[in-house]
C-alpha cells in the first residue's frame, strides 16, 4: 500500500515545465527551478519543494505544472487547502493537464466528501480513459458510498486496463467476500498472489477466508472476516490499510480491546508517542513490509501505538517469518495475538 504499498495514486507529478520563457536565459532559469523542485521533493524535503516551486510560479506564472506541483508538495505536508487552491490555478491555466483532478479527487477523499472526489476522477477518466488508478480510486470513494456494484464495475475497469494492478485485484476480492461471493473472491485472491509472492495481503486475506469458509459453524463468516474493517482499501497516505476494529483517526489507527485473536502478528515497535510509531509503519511499509498500527490501552490508561506485520494462521508461521524483520529493525520483533496484547 501506497508509499511503497500503494493503493490508490495519490500523487501524480510532471516533471516537465510548461513552456512560458521568452528567451534562452528565461528558459534555462525556468528549467532550473523547476527540476531543483523535483528533486527536493524526490528527497522527501516538501517544505524546500513548496519554496523552490512558490519562487517559480514568481518568474513564471503561468506555469501550469509548477502550481500542480507544489500542490502535490502540500499534499504531503498535508495542507490540503493551499493544495487546493494550487490544483485551481494549475486548472485556470491549463484545464486539460493530467493529473490535477486525480489530485483533487485524492483531497476530497480525506476530506470525506465522496460526491466531490468522484466528481474530479470522471473529470481525469475523461481526459485519460485508459488511467487505471483513476478508476480504482473512484472505486474507493463509490465503497464509501455503499455504491458496491459501481465500485466493482470501475475495479474490473482497473484491472481490464493494467492486469498486473495488485491491488486493485485485491480490493475488488475484499468486495466481492463482502458481499458473499466467496468462491470469486478467492479466484482473485489467487490471482494477485500468482501477480505478487512477495506482498503478504493476498496470501493473508485468501488465508482467513478460506479458513472461515471451513467452518462449518461459522456461516456467513467468511464475508466478514474477508473484510475485517469498514473498507479494505480505508487508508491513509502510506495505502497501509489497517486490520483491526474501532476506528479513531481516518483510518489511520485503531483501538480495541483485547480479543480471543487466533491469528498471530509480528510486533516490531511500541509507542507511547503516535508520531514515533507512525515514522516506523512509514519506514517498514518503504522496504516491503504491510505495516499497521494497534492502539491497545494499559492498566494505567495510557494508550500504547503498536506497530504490527503481518498476519499468520499460528505462532510457528509467524517464526518462520521473524528473521527478516529482526534484520531490518535490529531488534527481536515479539509475536503476538492478532488484535490483543
């Protein structure tokens, strides 16, 4: 999910600068900051980014791309206003340039209005027909919507268009469990786990359900269990969807109680600061690992933020597994019960 574990495109850059100079001089300062803005943000410095782009848009200020630019910058500095504002500009400018409603589309997505979101992404389909990520999130904002066969419809879109689109694979099965339809679920299930062997989210997911659709006594399980939480595809801007129960924070963390979990999990920090945990979800989920954040309170009341990989069917799985995050972290990740202490 999105950082390295995307699941919907939520930022779309170009990083090739409208031409507005009038001589060579113009031309080779335009080129200049715009490419030193790309690679502050390439960086990760989207403050530097936003300066660089801001003294730009001052010399040339008809540059299209440089305000959608610095409006993906502030996207990640999560001001989603000055983003905007920026998107608008960029819109005023040049209202067929790709990438802007996707952007907006992204904005409106966090800011929970659905309608508007789907809105920006029929403007970008309508640009671009043969963007898949456009579809997808479109998808995720019909999901919102209880809008389930329109989700669908544009995930099978997705996928009709780029057929290696993991996730979109995957979230078109979390649905299709939802519902009930469990054998076409784990159809797709396999699917992406035949696309990708290296992320765990269809091989866990295919797991669980196929476990519950076993279960005799558990009819009508299997859907839930597919899902376990509200929307498979509920994320922030890393894409990590988390797995648990009560939501706290746009889908960014959970906090629950503890449970009679028969799954195990691989703990590999635990916070009582949120931004510490979510610096090491961020840096896991960069070098392949699907990371979560568990937010588990103690006997003091203090809410710990654990950070969570993985889900395994019993602790010996979950040992098999340990070694490669032992390695990345340098400590020994602890096991624990899915959803408990």
């Amino acid at each position: 999910m999105l950082k390295k574990f995307i699941c919907f495109a939520l930022f779309i850059m170009c990083f090739c600068p409208v031409a507005g100079a009038e001589t060579k001089e113009d031309a080779l300062l335009e080129k200049k900051l715009f490419e030193t803005g790309v690679q502050a943000f390439k960086q990760g410095e989207y403050q530097q980014a936003v300066d660089t782009f801001s003294e730009l848009i001052a010399v040339f200020p008809e540059n299209a791309d440089a305000y959608k630019n610095r409006g993906v910058a502030y996207m990640k500095l999560e001001k989603f206003d000055h983003a905007i504002a920026d998107f608008e500009a960029a819109k005023n400018i040049a209202p067929e340039l790709k990438g802007i409603y996707s952007n907006l589309g992204v904005i409106w997505y966090y800011k929970e209005n659905y309608e508007k979101a789907i809105e920006n992404y029929n403007r970008e389909i309508a640009l671009s027909p043969e963007n898949a990520a456009a579809y997808f999130n479109r998808a995720l904002c019909m999901t919102k919507l209880e809008r389930t066969e329109e989700a669908l419809a544009d995930l099978s879109k997705a996928i009709a268009i780029s057929p290696d689109f993991y996730w979109a694979i995957c979230y078109k099965a979390d649905l299709l469990a939802g519902i009930g339809r469990v054998e076409e679920a784990i159809a797709l299930y396999e699917m992406a786990i035949e696309k990708d062997r290296q992320t765990p989210y269809a091989i866990e997911k295919l797991a669980r359900l196929q476990e519950s659709a076993a279960d005799p006594a558990g009819e009508g399980s299997a859907a839930a269990s597919a899902q376990g939480e509200d929307s498979p595809a509920d994320t922030d801007p890393s894409g990590a969807a988390d797995q648990t129960e009560t939501e706290t924070h746009a889908g960014d963390e959970k906090t629950v109680a503890g449970s009679d979990a028969t799954m195990y999990t691989l703990q590999a920090g635990a916070f009582l600061i949120q931004e510490n945990a979510r610096n090491l979800r961020e840096k896991l989920a960069e070098n392949g690992f699907e990371a979560k954040i568990l937010v588990l309170t103690d006997k003091k009341q203090r809410p710990w933020h654990l950070v969570r990989t993985g889900i395994y069917p019993s602790r010996e799985h979950a040992r098999k597994e340990l070694a490669a995050l032992e390695e990345f972290t340098g400590t020994r990740p602890a096991i624990r019960p899915e959803g408990a202490w």
